[in-house]
C-alpha cells in the first residue's frame, strides 16, 4: 500500500459502511413514526440486518487495517490534528462496533430474534428481559446520536482539509485517484 492512501478495499470498506450507516439511521428515524404494523416490523428486520452487516464489515475492515496498516499523515499537519484525528477514527470504531451490538443486545432482551436477511436467526445474546430491553434501547439511540455527532465532525473535518486546507486528506480516501 501507498504510503499516502488507502488501498482499494480500505476505500470500498468506508464508503460501503458509510452509505449502510446513513441508511440504518434513516430507517430508524422512519420507523419510529409509523403506527405498529407488519410494515413497521418488516423495515425495523431491515434495519438490523443493516446493523449486523455494519457490524461484520467493521470487523473485516479492522482485520483489514491490522493487516494492511493505515497511511501516516500528511507531512505538515500540526501534532494537534494528528492525535484529534486518531481519536475521532478510534471513537468512530468503537461506536461503529458497539451501536449494533446494543441492538442486538436491545432485540434479544425484547424478545424479537435477528433473522439475518430473513434467514439466518441468530442466538439472543441475552435471556428476555423488558427492563433490561427498556435500558438497552435507551443505550442504542444515545449510541446513535453519539454515531451522528462524530460522524459529523469527520466529514467537517475532512472538508476543511479539502476546501481550507486544500491537501490530499479527503483525497486518498476517494475511489479512482490512484
């Protein structure tokens, strides 16, 4: 790998877990409006087979990394910005990992199964528990909004190195510009 960008599948695995992360949170805000129906069930399946597939991705893009190594930063950067970025990347992994994991968490407690793409049921992780469940989806949308600011943050800060800056930061984690 380039000492200056991320290689190929790095660039697929963000922007994949990317797009699944705004659709998962788009489908929850959806869902919590609409009255109790099959429809609301059907969509909410869908959401944790997002959540899953995020889930496994982050843990592929993690091997990934460990394996591949990530590129230094750009020369120039202030020490500042260097530790601020590692921290937003480990913060934005860590919720990566633990948002879907509080919702499985969250639906086994509540008694409703993960059925992986209307197929693979996985185990509950715990025994039914309504207090527990209560707790535990309170837990997953605090997550979520966490997700969101942070999310937020990166792309500002990824402009800003785009637009103010005006270095290879946004650059090298674009597809095609190898």
């Amino acid at each position: 790998m380039s000492k200056t960008r991320y290689d190929g599948v790095q660039i697929a695995f963000h922007w994949l877990i990317a797009l699944l992360i705004v659709a998962a949170f788009g489908l929850a805000l959806y869902v919590d409006d609409l009255p109790l129906s099959a429809l609301k069930f059907k969509l909410y399946a869908y959401h944790k087979w997002i959540g899953i597939s995020v889930l496994a991705l982050v843990v592929l893009r993690l091997v990934w990394r460990a394996w591949r190594g990530a590129p230094s930063a750009l020369p120039g950067q202030p020490a500042w910005q260097v530790k601020a970025a590692a921290g937003i990347h480990h913060l934005l992994y860590l919720l990566m990992l633990a948002l879907p994991l509080v919702g499985w968490l969250m639906s086994s407690a509540k008694g409703f199964p993960v059925v992986l793409f209307g197929v693979l049921q996985l185990p509950d992780l715990v025994s039914r528990n309504e207090a527990l469940g209560h707790q535990l989806a309170e837990l997953h949308e605090v997550l979520a909004y966490l997700l969101l600011a942070v999310v937020v943050l990166h792309v500002l800060a990824a402009l800003k190195h785009h637009i103010i800056d005006r270095d290879d930061t946004l650059r090298r984690m674009l597809p095609g510009r190898g």
